[in-house]
C-alpha cells in the first residue's frame, strides 16, 4: 500500500514539473534554453543520484522486492525534478525582476540625458559619435540624432582648438578620463561656440571602447570676459588720458596704488613709483580752511564715500613744493574680489573759484545797487484795478501814473501767451487772498518792450476776512533774465566747442596713422609702376589702386583740416581774384539748373590765408547749396568789408574785435530748423541720403575758418534757404603783385651724400630706404632712436642728412634732431609727419628755418625735398 502511494505520489510530481516547464517553456528564447539547459543537469543530476539509492538499497534483502526499487527511483527522480524545476522557475522570475529593473534604471538614466541642459555625447573608440541628446543637437545647431550619429567628432573642431582636441582624443583613449576642459566647438552654420566638457573613457573589460562625456555652452560667459577686458582697456585708457588727476586709494593701507600722469603733473611727482609712498592726507596742508586738521577731515570724507559708494566735496590741497590750492574731489567706492579701493577724482578749481570770487563780487556791487534802485510800489482793489502805483513805473514801463490808476487793471498790461487767459489767472491769484513773493510775470511797456518783473505781494482784508485788494511791489529783472539766457547759450557753446575739439583731436590723431599707411601704398605703387610694361593689362589696375589712394589722401587731408592739424602755407592775397578765378570750374561743377552770381562788394579784401583753403570752402559751401535745391535755382557769392564792434562780439562768442573780409555764400533751398542749424558743424552730420555725404563738409569748412582766426554765422529758415557769412581778418595792405623771378630748371635728383632715416612704422622705413637706394644715396635705417643712437655711436663717417619722423615713442623727432646735431653740426634735417601737431609746427604754419615733408608723398617729391635740403646754406 505505501509503494503504491509513493508511485501516485511520483506521478503526481512529474505531471506537476511538467506543466511547470511548459509553462516556463513558452517564454522567451532565453528562457527556453536555460529552462532546457537545466533540465538536463538537473536530470542527469536526479538519475545518477537515483541510481545510488537503487544501489545502495540492495543491502537491506535479496528478497526485497524489485517493484520498491523502481518506486524509490521514481520517486526521487520526481522530487528531483519538481525542485529543480521550481527552483529554475524562482531563478527566472528573480533574472526577470533584475532584467525588468535595470530596464527601468536604463530608461530613467536616458531619460535624465535627454532632459538635462547639458548637452551629452558617447563616441565609439574611432572617434565616431553613437549617440548625443537633445541638449548636444541643441548646441551644435543640429536638429536630429540622425545628422550626427556615425560622423567622427571633427565635424565638430573649430580651426583654433584643433590641436588640443586631437590630444583630449588621445588622452581618453588611453584610458585616462578628463574631469574638465574648455573648447571652441563649431556649429551647423559654421559659427564658433565656446563649451565647458568633461569626458571618460568607457571600458569593456581592460580595453576602451569610447567615450562619453557633458558639454555645457560658455560662449555668454566667455562673451562676458571678452567684454569685461574690453572694458578694462577702455577704463585704462580714459584713466590715463583724462586731465583730472586720477588716483586710487587702498583702503587697507591708506596708500595710493595708482595714479595717471594728470595726478603727476597736479601734484608735482616726479612718477608713480614715488607716488606709492604717498597717502591722502600727505597732499593736504595741516589743516583746511574751516580749521580742522587735514588727516581727520580727509578720513570723515573717505569714510563716506566707503559708506555711501560716492562722495563729492571741496578740498584745499597742496603740492610736493608747497604751493596750495583749491580742488574739488570726486570719491568713488570700487570694491573688487581681493580688496576695496577708493578712486579719486581731483580737479583744480584755483582759477574757477576765483572767478568765482569775482562773481560774488559782482553780485554784492549789484545787491548794492539793486538796494538803492527804486522799485515799483503798487495797491489794486479786488478786482485787480489799479488804485495806486509809485512814480518809477515811468522809468521801467514809461506809463506816467495817472495814465494806470483807477484805469488799468493788473492783467491789461500783461502780453498775449498762448494756453493762459491773463484775466483768469490774476483774479485767481487774487481770490486765493494768499501772499506771494518773487512771481515773475511780462508787462508790455508803452513802447512795446516786454519787461520782465519779480512781483511780492500782501493781501489787504477788512475785520471779516473779506478781501479789499492787494498790496506789493514790482522789481524789473529784465536784465538779470537776459543775463542768464546768455549764460546758458554761452554754456552750450562752450560744450559745442569742447565736443568739435575731442573729435577735432581723434580725427587728428587717427589722420596721421591713416597718412602713414597710404605713404606706404602710393610708394609701393609707384615702385611697381616702374617694373610693369606701360601696355600690360596690369598697369591699368595699378592706376585704379593708386586713384582710390590719392582720393583717401584727400579725404585724410579734409579730415586733417576740419581737426585743425593740417600744415597750411597762408599767402597775402585778394580774396576777390581768388574766388573769381575759382568760378569758372565751380560753374561746370553745380550744373546748368542752378544760376550763379558774384558780386565782389568788398574795397580792400586782402586777407591771410592759404588759397587752396579758399577752394575748400567755396566748393563746400556751393555744393551743399547746389544740394539744397531741387530743380532751378539760384546761388549768389559776394564778398564785403565789416567791422565788427564789441556789441556785435556780446551775441556771437566766436567773434572778435577788428575789420574783417566777409565772404557769404547763399541760395533759395529748402533751408533748416533752428535744431538743424546748431549741429551742421559736427564731424560726419548730414542730412544728404546715404553715398551722397561724408558729413565732413561743413566741418571742414569750419575748422579752415577757426584755423585762420575767423568766424562764421548761418542764417536760415525751413523753406526759406540759407546764408552762409564767414568773416576773416582783414590784411592792411595789399599783396605784393610782382612778377616772380622764374625758377631755375631742376638739377637731376639723387646723390652719394649718406642719410640715417629714423621712422617707427617699419614698412615706411623699408620704403624709404628702398627709394634713397635707387637714387644713389648710403642709407642708414632705425626704427626706434635708440637704434639711431648705436648707429651714431658706431658710425666713422660723417652722416650728411637726418631724415625722422616727427612723433615717435619715447623720443620725439625734435630732440633727435639735437642730439645728432651735437655731434654732426654740419647735418641736415627734413622732418616728416602725417600730421603737423608737433614742436615743428605751431598752430597749423610751418616756420621758416624748419624743413618739413607731409606725409603720404611720391617718389618724386621725396627726391626734390632731400636735394633741396641737401644744397640748403
């Protein structure tokens, strides 16, 4: 009985392990292999085992019988194979779990790559790209994986960081990850970013198959730096080319850290090494003014500006030699990562605040008089009619008062204003019944002036409070009214003026590089001119080249001109002929629509001045009229004498004292608006479409004016047209109008004589030697003076010409020039400059005993001036 239930025990086991397996069998590939796989160890496993125990039963009787054996086997062949079943059942299901949770970790780890701002990338070990995120597309410009996936990563290298990519390649193919890198990286559409990256290498087993790194965009932060150093450099600049005295204070040692040459020259130190050793307080008598000791008073204020970030105030100062005196000072909190430091701002105010002094002066003389003026004395009734006013209405309105009282209310005498009804607003003033002090307010005087007066009033109430009428007085402040309207058009032209002269100098400055570089143009051009066949194809282009390059040197000399640092040769000349002679081509140049006058009104025009300037402005002038008219019209040019008087000069600030040429210059255009009309003078304005104007017109115009002591004064209206006056200094007498001798006829150019040419723009130098070369001269080159210096120490012959330019670094070309002289007394000197602001020229007229050549010049010129220089007593 217990065989048979062991067997049915057995059966029941194996059908059990077989619906398990089939039931395992039916899932995936894998798991049908492995469910075979161990099946048969298990299986193998189960009847090796059964067949011990088949064995080992056989000792218990021979007569056992053999039925039990085969149940026993049986039996544990089942429980062998239900456990293994089972327990490959628990190892699949344990392999799915795992499988399914690093599914889970997988998605969520893309997940958080595709939405991460970081751009990221994997690169197989070729260099090719396998896979990169939204973020990295995003970055590089790219719109899907697709564009990427399977290009190497040079796609991606921009021309600068080429090299250092291919190392970052190197370096993680070795195994060695990168924790952190910056690199330029280029976009779809060719522009460079700049990216912050780490990287690793990725391993499978001890060998690397790729990398996979972050990249984050810097191009803003980068943009940021570069702009921060930008701003840096331009602070530095403004720092040490302002003319007040800038310095900064630490504030942790109560020294001065730096300071710009301004500061050096206010203060009298000889450099900034020596005004380290300084504090505040070491630049200040022992005490100011109000009594106070200097140092206590100096660390109050530099406490308020570390306060409050800024602190203005007055200060008494005094320089290294003991002379004080009086500045105002800016403080300015500027705090930095590593430290806190106090920027100074001085000004020297000595001669403002005497002026100052004069002014109070003045004012007390004035308070005084205004004191001992008699002022009008008035009373009204309640409707504002006149019932009394004093005799001095006479004098300020020219009404007697029996011409007012009881005649002529407050508000008849007021002038008409647009948007305020007189009679309403003086009898509100009355009904407030409230007192008023210092109300300006117009009266028309009787002929016709309109006043201006300071009105104080009281108000006169009977014993309820009802109003009776008013009591006051009246002081005429027209002429204080008009005093400050001068002071402010006289401040706006002094702002004008300071504006014309900053660009006045960066026109200049900017002109005189510009000239450096077309000499070297117009040289080499005429050099390979010489080398080209006069029929060869290439001439003609040479010819163009060298057009557009003189058209650059005359627009260099108009900016030149319009700065005031373009060297002129004034002449004693008959303005007259000079315009006369000019009319016959400016008539081909304004056209056949627009009808020209000249009427030479002027006795005596005999004035100093450059003829080619005289051209200059007439072209400029009449072109601008000829612009101004559409279609038919009219330009006059005349001339006339004028004297100009001290009245004159109050209203225009330009203008001085003396007899003067006009020169006026007028036409029946458009015209222009008072707004128009105050900055037609400044650099690159204009009112021309674009390609039809440079705007330096009418500021050339105005720098020739002020370079030759003149003026001048515009008169227009919209619609109307415009009149142009310019005044220049009057000559006494007339030019000498001899016939001059003729000229001998030139002596051939070149020599053997040697020159030491001394020149900072190396081209330029190479040019001139290769000139001086072809003309038979020795030439000795430096680009610096100290380079002139060795070559003087070791030269053993004499040097007959000293050929420099006249602004150099360090040295100017003046103190050159002495310096060879005292060992050379015999050398001669020719000076060249691309402007002419320098100790050789001064205010524009080169002197007599200087010789001087204006950059860019020709081949030609170059050779007539140093034979002309050479054969010089």
């Amino acid at each position: 009985m217990f065989e048979i239930s062991l067997l049915a025990i057995s059966i029941l086991l194996l059908l059990f392990s077989l619906i398990l397996a089939v039931y395992l069998f039916r899932g995936t590939h894998w798991r049908r292999t492995t469910l075979i796989i161990a099946l048969l160890l298990i299986f193998f496993g189960g009847f090796r085992r059964a067949l011990i125990i088949s064995f080992q039963a056989t000792y218990a009787s021979v007569a056992f019988p053999i039925l039990r054996q085969d149940v026993v086997v049986m039996f544990f062949l089942a429980t062998q194979l239900v456990t293994g079943v089972i327990l490959v059942h628990i190892m699949l299901r344990t392999t799915e779990r795992s499988k399914a949770a690093l599914r889970e970790r997988e998605k969520r780890f893309q997940g958080i790559i595709e939405n991460t701002f970081a751009g990221y990338f994997y690169c197989d070990r070729s260099g090719c790209f396998q896979n990169v995120n939204r973020a990295w597309l995003a970055l590089h410009g790219y719109e899907s994986e697709d564009e990427v996936v399977g290009k190497r990563f040079s796609m991606i290298q921009a021309d600068p960081d080429v090299k250092m990519m291919d190392q970052f390649f190197t370096t993680l193919l070795s195994g060695t990850p990168i924790p952190s890198g910056e690199l330029q990286c280029r976009r779809k559409d060719g522009s460079v970013g700049h990216h912050i990256f780490s990287a690793h290498p990725v391993f499978e087993g001890d060998s690397v198959v790729g990398f996979e790194g972050f990249i984050i965009d810097n191009t803003k932060s980068k943009q940021a730096e570069q702009a921060l150093r930008e701003s840096e450099e331009k602070y530095h600049e403004l720092f040490e080319g302002s003319h007040d005295a800038l310095m900064v204070i630490n504030t942790s040692t109560w020294r001065f850290v730096a300071g710009n040459q301004s500061a050096l020259e206010m203060f009298r130190i000889k450099d900034e090494a020596e005004l380290t050793t300084y504090g505040p307080w070491d630049f200040s008598p022992e005490r100011q003014p109000d009594g106070r000791p200097s140092k206590e008073k100096a660390g109050e204020m530099m406490g308020e500006a570390l306060k409050h970030g800024a602190h203005f105030f007055e200060w008494n100062h005094q320089r290294r030699d003991g002379e004080e005196f009086s500045a105002t000072v800016l403080l300015t909190r500027i705090t930095t990562k590593e430290e806190e430091l106090l920027q100074a701002t001085v000004r020297d105010v000595t001669e403002q605040k005497r002026a100052e002094m004069a002014l109070r002066e003045s004012e007390a003389r004035f308070n005084q008089l205004a004191r001992l003026s008699r002022t009008i004395t008035w009373e009204v009734d309640a409707s504002g009619l006149c019932a009394y006013i004093s005799d001095v209405v006479t004098d300020v309105l020219g009404y007697r008062p029996d011409e007012i009282v009881g005649k002529k209310h407050c508000y008849d005498l007021a002038p008409p204003m647009e948007g305020v009804d007189a009679r309403e607003y003086n009898l509100a003033l009355l009904a407030r019944k409230e007192p008023f002090m210092n109300l300006e307010s117009q009266m028309v005087a009787k002929d016709g002036r309109v006043v201006c007066l300071s009105s104080s009033g009281m108000p006169v109430l009977d014993a309820d409070g009802a109003l009776l009428g008013f009591r006051g007085m009246d002081t005429d402040v027209t002429d204080r009214k008009r005093m400050e309207e001068e002071k402010e058009r006289l401040q706006e032209q002094f702002v004008h003026t300071q504006k014309i002269e900053c660009v006045g100098r960066l026109a200049g400055g900017m002109a005189h590089d510009f000239n450096n570089k077309l000499g070297i143009i117009l040289g080499y051009l005429e050099v390979a001119s010489q080398h080209v066949d006069p029929e060869a194809p290439l001439r003609g282009f040479l010819q163009k080249i060298e057009k557009a390059a003189r058209d650059s040197v005359d627009l260099t000399q108009r900016v030149l001109t319009f700065a005031r640092r373009q060297p002129v040769a004034p002449q004693h000349i008959d303005l007259n002929n000079t315009v006369e002679g000019l009319f016959s081509m400016l008539k081909k140049v304004i056209g056949e629509d627009i009808h020209l006058t000249w009427k030479p009104n002027s006795a005596r025009p005999y004035v100093m001045i450059d003829p080619v300037q005289v051209d200059q402005v007439l072209a400029n002038l009449m072109l601008n009229a000829r612009d101004a008219i559409d279609g038919v019209g009219t330009i006059s040019v005349e001339t006339a004498d004028a004297v100009i008087d001290e009245a004159y000069c109050a209203s225009n600030r330009e203008a001085i004292p003396g007899d003067y040429v006009m020169l006026a210059v007028s036409d029946d255009g458009c015209g222009m608006n008072k707004e128009t009309q105050a900055i037609i003078f400044e650099p690159f304005f204009t009112t021309k479409d674009v390609g039809r104007g440079t705007g330096l017109g009418l500021s050339t115009v105005h720098g020739i004016v002020k370079q030759n002591n003149g003026f001048i004064n515009v008169y227009s209206e919209p619609d109307q047209g415009a009149l142009f006056k310019i005044y220049f200094p009057r000559c006494a007498t007339a030019p000498d109008t001899k016939t001059p001798m003729p000229s001998a006829p030139k002596e051939a150019l070149g020599g053997n004589e040697t020159i030491l040419v001394v020149e900072d723009e190396s081209d330029l130098l190479d040019l001139c030697k290769l000139m001086l070369d072809s003309l038979g001269y020795h030439t000795l080159t430096a680009c610096t003076p100290a380079e002139a210096d060795q070559i003087i120490d070791q030269r053993q012959g004499d040097i007959h010409l000293l050929i420099t330019d006249v602004v150099m670094p360090i040295m100017n070309g003046s103190d050159l020039a002495r310096r060879l002289l005292s060992r050379y007394p015999r050398i001669k000197v020719l000076f060249m400059s691309g402007y002419a602001e320098n100790t050789i020229v001064q205010r524009g007229i080169l002197t007599d005993n200087v010789h001087f050549i204006q950059k860019p010049f020709t081949n030609e010129d170059f050779a007539a001036k140093i034979r002309e220089v050479l054969q010089t007593n």
